[in-house]
C-alpha cells in the first residue's frame, strides 16, 4: 500500500464538518521515574535505535490493545476489525528544520531567533501488531489469552519485529535526511499544502456562515454531521507527534542561570541565542555566595497545545533527567477515556520494553550484561 491511502485510528466521531470545527483541546500526561527513564534510554541506545525511533511503535501496539479490547466487548463491528487489521499505521511528526537554514545566519543569531521553522516527516508502519493473538484466537485447544480485557503485549508483538519496526522508523527518516532534495522537498511540499488547506477550510467555514439561516444549508448540516466509519476516509492518521529529546538546555530550572549555563549572559561559551547581545563583563572574584545562589527554582513544566481539528498528538521530552509522555487530542472528535487509556498502556509498554524485553537479549557482551543486570535489580517495573 503505498503512503497516503488507507489508515486508522482510535475510535473517533469524525465527520465532513470537523476540518473546519475549531477543536476542543485535551491533554493527558504522565511521567516514568528518574530511574525507569534512564533504563528505558539504555536500552534504546543497546539496540542502536533512539527513543524517538522506538516511540512510534510503542503507540502502535498500545492503540493495538485498545482497539483489541473493545473489539472483544463488541464496540467493534466484524467489519471494521477485518478492515482494522489490514492497515497500515500511518504518522507524521514536526522536525527543527532551523539547523538546514543558511549556516551563516544560524550562527550569526539565526539559531535563536523567536521564529516557527519546522516541516513534517511522514512514516508509515505495517498493519496492526497481532502476532501470536491471531493464531491463538483461531487455535481451539489454545484460546485467546487475555490481561485486562486483551491479549498482552507479548501476544501482539514480539521483541524482534519490535526492533524491527523501531529500525523501519529509522530507516525511513534517513532516507529522508538523505535525500538530495531534502530541503527543497522539506519547504516546497509540505507548507503550501498546509496552506491551501486552511484556505479552504476558511473559505467553507465563512460560506455556510453566510448561508446557515436557509433550508439548504440546515439539510446540509445534517449530512455534515453524520459520523464517518473508518474505512470510508480516504487516508486516517493514527496520530501525529514526535519525542522532543532533552528539554534541559533549553528550559533551565534555577534562575538566574549559573555562570557555568550556556545560555547565561556571563557565560564565555558561544550560544545562537545570544549571538548579537553584548556581554556583560564576567563576575569579579569578589562576588559573594549569594550574587551567585539561584532565586527561582522552576519545580515541573507542561506543555498545552491547541491541537488541530480531527486527531491526536502524541508528544514526548526528557526533563531533569525523567520522561514526560503526553498527548493532546481534539474532544470533540475523540473520547478522553480512550486517549488516557493509550497513554497509559504506551507508558506502561514503555517500561515493558527496558524490562521484559531486554532479557532477551543475547548475553554475549559485557555491555549486555552490566544492562541486564541494571534491569533485574530495578523491581518497580513489573
């Protein structure tokens, strides 16, 4: 199947009139320990692959189960799952396009310029995860084995095709990084589009504004509003998003900022941010303790995004050395249950990842041992 076509998502009321409806956002949140984070991290980098490469088929198998549970309990028709299950899981996710600019104004300022400079990045995995649940569902002596209402994640997606699709997301990002074109691809496809789409969405919103008092248009509000099965979209996103990385060099949490921070105006190390601002003379010898002790402690942060009409995003950063994994969702389209319910089974895969996951591996290097045994000894994970 070729990107573009096809797709799915959580359960949603999605209609022909939700483009142009201002969303109503929704944010769900949670975090793993210091301790879970830096294990989670290992094991990314053990394997080869980022956090952000393994993050997008951690939200598949987490939808996976989801969408698994409520099929058992019937909120999924016999027609919808068989549909369901053949398509591919098709996201998107924003990337600094900043750094690709002209070098010389990046260095010149141009790095810390309060600006938007950020282009998309299209991935697309296979179909739904199943693995073994298929076979025991059709297995009459076996049966189906459930936890919580669906089969366990280590029914839906073995460790090595994790790695393995974890890997796909890499490959495909650096065949787009490596594209000769990349650049020209990066500016000239995406943000015209963007733009003609909010056009029209303008344009159509302003025409049934003008036109909302005659019968025509209370007929055609009513077929508006009917709620579009999957299957009769022509492409469905599972969601857009991508995973920040470190926010502690940009978001400090004492201020003022040590001499020693980048970004402090005393600091003698160059920074974009500070290109053409004139230095202050360093601190003299003689500054006391308390010139120098931080005044505001900044204790936690979170990020609130209005998110665009129709879908989900599902966004991850490391903070102080803790990963934070959040999603923000349109409430007019999806339920918040359901999005708590994926972000909490991500989460919590994500954990079963850096646990049940890395036992697996070939013990055959000192590296594999010394993590192995970080992870037997962290018990706060099953």
């Amino acid at each position: 199947m070729q990107k573009g076509q096809g797709g799915h998502t959580l359960p949603c009321r999605f209609t022909l009139s939700t483009p142009r409806n201002p969303a109503k956002s929704g944010l769900v949140h949670t975090s793993l320990t210091q301790a879970q984070s830096s294990v989670v991290f290992s094991s990314c980098r053990l394997h080869n692959i980022t956090f952000g490469n393994a993050y997008f088929v951690l939200a598949q198998v987490a939808m996976t189960r989801v969408l698994y549970r409520l099929y058992l309990r019937g909120g999924i028709s016999e027609e919808e799952w068989d549909y369901r299950i053949r398509q591919p899981h098709i996201t998107y996710g924003p990337f600094n396009l900043r750094p690709y600019l002209d070098k010389g104004w990046f260095e010149d300022g141009g790095g810390g310029e309060f600006m938007n400079a950020t282009s998309y990045l299209l991935y697309q995995l296979p179909f739904m995860t199943l693995s073994a649940a298929m076979k025991r569902r059709h297995d009459s002596k076996r049966g189906l084995r459930l936890s919580n209402g669906a089969p366990p994640f280590s029914d839906l997606l073995t460790f090595d095709r994790f790695l393995y699709r974890a890997r796909l997301v890499k490959k495909q990002a650096a065949a787009f990084f490596g594209h000769p074109l990349f650049f020209e691809i990066a500016c000239a496809t995406y943000n015209p589009l963007k733009v003609e789409s909010l056009r029209l969405a303008a344009l159509e919103w302003m025409r049934r504004v003008q036109t909302r008092d005659s019968p025509d248009s209370k007929a055609e509000n009513v077929e508006q509003d009917e709620v579009l099965a999957v299957q009769d979209r022509p492409v469905v996103f599972a969601h857009t998003g991508s995973s920040f990385g470190n926010m502690d060099p940009i978001l400090p949490s004492e201020y003022p900022l040590p001499p020693s921070h980048p970004l402090s105006p005393y600091s003698l190390l160059p920074h974009p941010a500070k290109a053409g601002y004139v230095t202050p003379p360093p601190l003299s010898s003689s500054a006391s303790a308390a010139d120098l002790t931080p005044t505001i402690m900044l204790e936690d942060w979170t990020e609130r995004i209005h998110h665009r009409p129709g879908g989900a995003y599902l966004g991850a950063s490391t903070w102080r050395g803790r990963l934070k994994m959040f999603a923000h969702y349109d409430g007019n389209v999806l339920e918040e249950g359901l999005v708590r319910e994926w972000v909490r089974k991500s989460r919590k895969l994500c954990c079963g990842i850096s646990v049940g996951y890395i036992r697996r591996v070939r013990m055959n290097t000192p590296r594999a041992q010394q993590r192995y045994k970080l992870d037997c000894e962290t018990k706060t994970y099953h």
